[in-house]
C-alpha cells in the first residue's frame, strides 16, 4: 500500500471517530438533559426544562430568530444547520388547544408567516431540490451518511433542514389550523403578515402574444429613459456628495421599481448611475432573481451583537427584519375570509418536489408523523366535501366554509385542495429512495376511503350513503371519497414501480423499509370486502337490464368501477387475463407467494367478492351497449376466468355452477366470436362437470326467464372445446398462408389498404395461438383442466395433434427475411467510388418504400418467432397428458422458443 493510501486511510478513520464520538456525546446529553427535565416536572418545578437551562433557550431562541431573519433574505441560507431549521419549524407550528401553554411568555414566543419568510422558503427548496437531483448517484448513496453528518457539523445545512421548515409552512400549519377550523385568532397567528398575491393562486397560464409584446416595448422604454438620464447626469460633474445623495434619493423616490427597493440618503455615497438600470431590469423580472447585494455579517461579540440578539438589519434597505415585528397578523388574516385566501394559497403550493421533501431522510419523515399528517388533512377535506353534496353548508365561521351566496371564488374553497396532500403522501410512498416508508399509510388511508366499517356510523354513513337519498337514480353511483380510494388503489396496482422486480423484495435496510408486493397485496386482501360493497353498490339490477341506457351516469358507474377493480385482481393473480394471460409482475411467476394461493382464494370467496363479480357481469348485456362498455365487460370476464383457472376447485367450481354465466360462456355463438375465451371455458366446464366414466352428468338447472340463449346445445362441452380448437388452428394456418402472400407482394410494391387490413386480421388470428399458449405456460392448473376435456371425449388428442402437426408444418415451409434492409445513407461516399449513393433530390417514394418494407420485415419476424414459440408450448402440453402442466415461463412472448425451432 503505497503512503498516499495510507494516509487516506488514517484521516478516514480519524474522522469517523471524531464524528462518532461527537454523536455518542451529544445523544448522552440530551438523554440526560431530558430525564433532569422529566424529574423536575414530576417535582412540581412548573419550569422544568425551561428554568433549569436559561442559557440554552435564549440561544435556541436566538437561533430560531436569526435562521427566520436569513430566510427573509434573497437566495436565503440557514447559518445555524438544520437544529436551527428544526426549532423554527416548531416555532412556526401552531399548537392545539389541549396542548397550548398558560404561561404569558410561551404565546408571545410563537411566530408567524410572512411574505419574504415564504418566499425565501420556497427559493431554498428550490435550490436545494436541484442539488439533490444533479447530484452524483455516489453521492445519493451515502445520504444518510451525510445527513448526519450534517447535524454535527459546523453550522452545515442541508436540504433535510430547509424541507422540515416548509412542511411546517405549508402543510403542518394549514392542517393544524384546519383542525381548529372555527378559532379564527389560530389562523391568523399562525398567517402572521403573510399575504397571497394580488392574481390567484392558480395553475400558470401563458401569456397572450400581445401581452408579451407590450410588456418588451414597456422594458425597452424604460431602459431608453434610463439611458437618457444617464447621460442628462453626466453633464452634471460640479455636484457635491451632498446634492448626489439628495438626487439619488429624489430619483428612486420617482423611479418605477421603488416599491421593490427603499435606498437610504445615509447611502447616498454610491452614484445613481449604475443602479437604475439594475432597478428597470428588477421590476419585469422576479424581485426575488434580483442581488440585494445584502450580506450582513452577524457580529461575534461587543454592543453590536447584543443588539443583533433581537433582530437583524438589511444592509440595503436598512431596514429591520424582526420576526416578532413580521409576524403580527395582519389586518386581512383576520377576517374569515383573508385566511381562506391565504391558507388556499399555502396548501395549493405543497408538492414533493417543491418543497424538496424527497430530501427528508425516514427518521425525520416518522418523528414529524408527516405520513399521518398528510392522511388526515385528506381524509378531513374529502370529509367536508361529502357534508356538502348531504346539502350541509357548514359554519360560515369556519375556514372551511364555501357557499355560492357568498360568491365566493374557487380559490378561496379549501376543500378543493384534498387531493394535495394525497398525492404528495403517494409520491412519498413511490419514492424508493426512502424505502418506500409512507406506503403503509398511504394504503392504509385508501383503505380507509373504501371501507364500510360498522364502528363509525356517523362518519361512514356519509361515506357510503350517496347525496343521503335512496332514489332508484343514486342507487348506482358511488361517493366521491369511495371513488377516490378505488381509483387510486387501481393506479398504484399498475404502476410500474409496484410491478418491477425489485417491488418483490425489501427496498431498504432501514426500520421504516417494506416490501411493496407484500403491502399492497395486504392491503387488497384486507379490502376484500369492502370491494364487494362497492361491486354491490353499482352493479346494475337484473329487473333493469332491457330499459337500461348505457349512456346514463348510474348504468355506466359498473364499468368504471370494473375498469378500477381488474387491475386490482390481477396484482393479487399476478396474471393478466384481460391482455394476453402475461404474469403482471416482473421476472415471471417464479416468487412462491407471486400468485393467488388458497388462504386468498377462500377470502375473496368468503366476503362475497368473486359473487358480486360475476353477478356484476351476468346482470350487464353488450346488447345497445358502446364499444368501450363491451369491451370492459368482456375483460372482467377474463379476469374472472384467471380467479376461477388459479383456483378451480374452489371457485372454479362456483362458477361454472352460475346458471347466467354457464350459458352465456358455454355456447356456440359465444365460442365463434371468442376462440380463446370459450375454448378456456368449455375446457374448465367439461373438466369440473362432466363425468370421465359413465355415470350421469350434472345438469345446470337453468331459469326459464332467461334470454341469454335461445338454441338448445346438443353438444357437450368437450366436443365444444375441441371443435373451438380445431377452429382456431384452422384460421392459424390460414392467416399464416395470407402472411407470406403479404410478405411477397410487399417486397415489390407497397401494400394496398385492403391488403394492410388483410394483414392486420392475420396478426389478429395469430394472437389467439398466443394467448391460448400463454394460458398454458403460465397456468398449470389450466394446463391440466385442458388435457382433462381432451379426455372427455374420445380422439380430441389426437385431434389436436394433428392439427398441431399440420401448423408446424406450415411454419417450416416460410421463408426466412431478414428483419432489417439498411437502406443506404443519403449523401454517403463509398470508399471506392467518387459518386455519393444517394442525393437529396432523389425521390421521397422509394425512402418511404423501404421504410415500409423495413416495419414489415420486424413485424413478420416478430409474429412468426411468437407462432412458433406457442405452437411448441401446445405441443409439450399434449406430449405430458399427466396434468402437472408446464414450467412456469419469463414475462417475455418467446421466452421457450429458439432460433432453430
């Protein structure tokens, strides 16, 4: 080891110790510090910690007010760390009533908001935000590390301390203030002299091109006017100091930006000439981009720093920057309706990425209760949103109150912010950084949303009794805060983060670190009823199915409820069924708790879920109904099937025991429109219900008002589903002989658009082979309720083999094409020739041509490995006829086929 690395080492090692030492010193003097506390308030002492440390809360107070003091400042930075960051955050807090103190000093040390403190808070979020996010990956790496570092070090802040104090701004204040919604002097005091600004606090809207146009010609003015008096000034050189100052003073007086900057006579020693122009550029753009050139040194000892213990000066405005003085409510915050407008205008600011929260580190995420914080401030606003559609108007002394005959504006209504800080709590519970740490409450508050728990009648009853009424119109539709943790339980289960590989797994090593999959599928099996209450809710009634209008809000509610509930069931299957029966997660089905065993299973039976399911479907018709309705209906189908096919002995059975679904799914027609579909079915059917002896065969005893069907099925459901398979590889060998027509004809000439569609309905006839396959593959059991139908009847197998044997056969008789004909380079030389190949007046047909040719040569590659890799997957099914099915496959459409198959 050479001497460089040794002494890397050794100054490595001595700072760890001088680090760790600084830790352990300080963690035993708090400990002690908090139990001298404690004994002192179980004697009586009142005090306690207060009169047994004076010294140190005059400090602390001190700190609390200069870290206020150098947040009012442009491009504002904390010198006193993040405990300074920390002790104002609590500072800015407003209390509870139960836990406010008596003392007379206690009050008067509370402070409030202000419009510079506010502004310099989100311009050190800001910065620190884009620190974080150009930092090295080597340096997020060792964030914890660094963090703690920083509590120790001198006088270092980090982003973690700028991120505390705008939480305590922008969500802890408001939530804390709502929660006393009626005690206006809370509000205020915690607004101080903070004021929102003039225009609504909306999302931004671009400017008008004449609006751009007249403010450049405004700019250009003022700069030409600037200009003018700088030379009008110059010709002046016989003036004293004394007469510059009082010019200079009458100048800014008059100039246009002088409500930005007050400058002082005492000053008046720096000319006007360079300033001005500073000034003009100041008013069009952002105050806060301008350079005060303030950086006021805070003395260390003598007559100044006792008189910077209080306040602290700007050295360009010279003015004072007390927070006591900022923090005086002002006269708008204290009426209802100034705190409406203000608090509108904090909460509509919290996002995750504003307020760099994604910097706060899992320990100070939980000692803020931050996650409990968020959840509840949503729950109470999507609460009072519910009163309101009960027709309850509220108080109108409340911060929380809204009604049109007040006129009141949309950015005045506080309960229209609900979904701020649930989408800031979900992207907390996204961030994989932090372990995923606020997952558990985040699926904890959704559930909540969706429950119908018996414990809180007053509270859930508003919840799951839609606008109070029991009309037959409101029957079907779905309270908005049920609508909200549907919703987004759905889109968390489709998330790619929730799906990838890395979801199966801890994502940390830290307390607060949890294993994605595992919390969201006890979450989804912990609201297995309460989805059965929302299927119940909304599904249509049998009475209404031939007078329904799909295009009514109460008979459309089903499908959007179903479109929420499916990916819900697929993150418990791991199976998507609706697409092409592909494992939803990453990496495959490999994971022993990745799909649906029999504990849930008899869970999703018990509670009544997989019922509500299948009468949702029964109870609907794709007869009058649109496209998209028909095409929901038929994927909830599917996603039925994948539930039955995982489990079939628990409700596959009671399915196929469904009179409505059993005739709708077991018959002909059903089975020429949908191969794949009916062929699954027929198979499940004819493997649980039908005898392979010769015993008498169940029959369904079917309801005689029924319509679903109107032939009687001679055949059994084992001749159905070879006849259904028979007919899928005949139209496979069909669409395969069209392909390579296709092929043919394109590598002369484009395609016509009958041809592009013939071609389209060839890829079509193809993926039945796929998704038929992939059903095989990824489901053993379906593997083997397949081969039991074959059983059924007599020469199904070898039926199906032949039949197999005829699409292989097909498949080595195409002709290889490259996928890729790289068309030469426009302007290109050749090596050996002086002439370029291509030159750009050259005809634009022939490029498109072979653009043309190039998709189609990937896309026909593609098909064709897929055609091949199912037809070998079928192949091996036949060749076990044992039931135990296949090994489980990758996520990938040819992960068993080969370049030789």
């Amino acid at each position: 080891m050479n001497p460089t690395t040794e002494r890397t080492a050794e100054a490595d090692e001595q700072r760890f110790r001088r680090l760790f030492s600084q830790q352990l010193a300080e963690a035993l003097r708090a400990k002690d510090e908090e139990e001298a506390a404690e004994r002192e308030r179980l004697r009586g002492g009142g005090g306690g910690r207060r009169a047994a440390r004076p010294a140190d809360d005059a400090r602390e107070r001190e700190g609390i007010r200069r870290a206020y003091a150098e947040l009012c400042h442009d491009d504002p930075i904390v010198s006193g760390g993040d405990g300074d960051c920390r002790r104002l955050a609590r500072a800015l807090t407003p209390k509870f009533k139960s836990f406010k103190s008596s003392g007379k000093g206690a009050d008067s040390e509370k402070l409030g908001l202000s419009p510079r403190l506010v502004q310099g808070i989100l311009q050190a979020t800001a910065r620190a935000g884009t620190n974080s996010t150009h930092a090295p990956s080597s340096q997020k790496e060792e964030g914890a590390n660094a963090e703690q570092e920083s509590l120790f070090g001198p006088g270092i802040t980090t982003a973690g301390g700028y991120a505390e104090v705008a939480f305590a701004t922008f969500v802890e204040g408001p939530y804390r203030c709502i929660q006393q919604a009626d005690d206006l002097p809370v509000a205020s005091k915690f607004l101080g002299s903070f004021e929102p600004p003039e225009t609504p606090h909306v999302a931004k809207e671009k400017l008008s091109a004449e609006e751009k146009s007249r403010l450049v010609d405004e700019a250009t003015a003022k700069i030409v006017e600037g200009m003018e008096k700088m030379g009008t000034e110059g010709d002046v050189e016989t003036q004293g100091a004394a007469g510059k100052a009082a010019a200079n003073a009458h100048d800014d007086a008059s100039s246009s930006s002088s409500e930005f900057f007050h400058r002082n006579a005492s000053h008046g020693a720096q000319p006007q000439d360079s300033h001005s122009l500073e000034e003009v550029f100041a008013e069009e753009s952002d105050p806060d981009d301008f350079d005060y050139g303030s950086s006021y040194d805070y003395p260390d000892s003598g007559e100044e720093a006792e008189k910077a213990d209080s306040y602290v000066y700007d050295d360009l405005q010279d003015a004072v920057f007390d927070p006591l003085e900022l923090s005086v409510p002002a006269a708008s915050n204290q009426t209802w309706e100034g705190s409406r407008k203000a608090m509108y205008c904090l909460l509509s600011s919290a996002s995750y990425g504003k307020l760099a929260l994604g910097s706060l580190s899992s320990r100070a995420w939980s000692d803020g209760a931050m996650s409990e914080t968020l959840a509840d401030l949503s729950f109470i606003l999507l609460l009072e949103v519910a009163k309101r559609e009960q027709g309850d108007a509220g108080d109108p002394n409340s911060l929380l109150h809204s009604s049109q005959e007040d006129n009141q504006s949309d950015a005045e209504d506080i309960t229209s912010l609900w979904d701020r800080p649930l989408i800031l709590l979900r992207d907390r519970a996204l961030d994989k950084r932090h372990g995923h740490d606020a997952l558990p409450a985040y699926l904890q508050l959704l559930t909540a949303f969706m429950s119908h728990a018996d414990s809180e009648p007053d509270v859930m009853s508003l919840l799951t009794s839609p606008h109070g009424i029991s009309t037959a119109t409101a029957e079907n539709m779905m309270p908005p805060i049920t609508t909200v943790g549907l919703s987004s339980l759905a889109s968390i289960c489709s998330s790619k983060d929730m799906t990838s590989s890395a979801a199966g797994q801890m994502c940390g090593t830290s307390t607060w670190s949890v294993c994605p999959r595992e919390e969201i599928r006890k979450a989804i099996l912990s609201s297995t009823h309460s989805l059965a209450r929302i299927v119940e809710c909304v599904r249509p009634r049998k009475e209404g199915i031939a007078a329904a209008d799909e295009s009514a809000p109460q008979n459309s509610a089903w499908a959007r409820t179903a479109a929420c509930i499916i990916p819900i069931i697929e993150y418990l299957t791991n199976l998507q069924g609706r697409l092409d029966f592909d494992p939803l997660f990453e990496g495959g089905a490999s994971h022993i708790n990745s799909s649906l065993s029999a504990a849930d299973a008899k869970a999703i039976l018990d509670t009544g879920l997989f019922r509500e399911l299948l009468s949702m479907f029964t109870a609907t018709s794709t007869a009058g109904s649109s496209s998209a309705v028909s095409a929901v209906r038929m994927q909830l189908l599917r996603t039925i099937f994948s539930l039955a096919v995982l489990s079939p002995e628990l409700l596959g059975r009671y399915a196929v025991r469904v009179p409505d679904l059993a005739k709708e799914v077991h018959a002909s027609d059903f089975i020429e429109e949908h191969l794949v579909d009916g062929i699954l079915w027929t198979s499940l059917g004819s493997s649980l219900l039908e005898s392979k002896s010769d015993t008498p065969k169940p029959r369904l005893k079917l309801r005689a008002n029924s319509k679903l069907q109107t032939t009687i099925e001679t055949k059994t459901l084992a001749e159905r589903s070879i006849a259904g398979l028979a007919a899928m590889l005949d139209s496979s060998k069909t669409a395969l002989e069209s392909l390579k027509q296709c092929m043919q004809e394109a590598e002369e000439r484009a395609l016509s658009e009958e041809e592009q569609t013939k071609y389209q309905g060839c890829k079509a006839a193809l993926g039945d082979v796929k998704r038929f396959s992939n059903c095989l593959s990824n489901c053993p059991s379906a593997t083997a309720m397949w081969l039991d139908s074959l059983i059924n009847h007599p020469d199904s197998t070898q039926k199906a083999l032949t039949g197999i044997s005829e699409l292989k056969s097909i498949l080595a008789t195409l002709p290889f094409i490259p996928e890729e004909a790289k068309a030469p380079q426009r302007g290109h030389k050749k090596d050996d020739d002086d002439d370029s190949v291509k030159s750009p007046d050259d005809d634009l047909a022939e490029a498109g041509k072979v653009l043309t040719s190039n998709q189609l040569r990937k896309d026909y590659g593609a098909i064709v490995a897929s055609t091949r890799a199912s037809v070998k997957v079928i192949a091996l099914a036949l060749e076990t006829r044992k039931g135990n099915g296949l090994p489980l496959r990758g996520h990938g459409p040819c992960a068993v086929s080969s370049k030789t198959d």
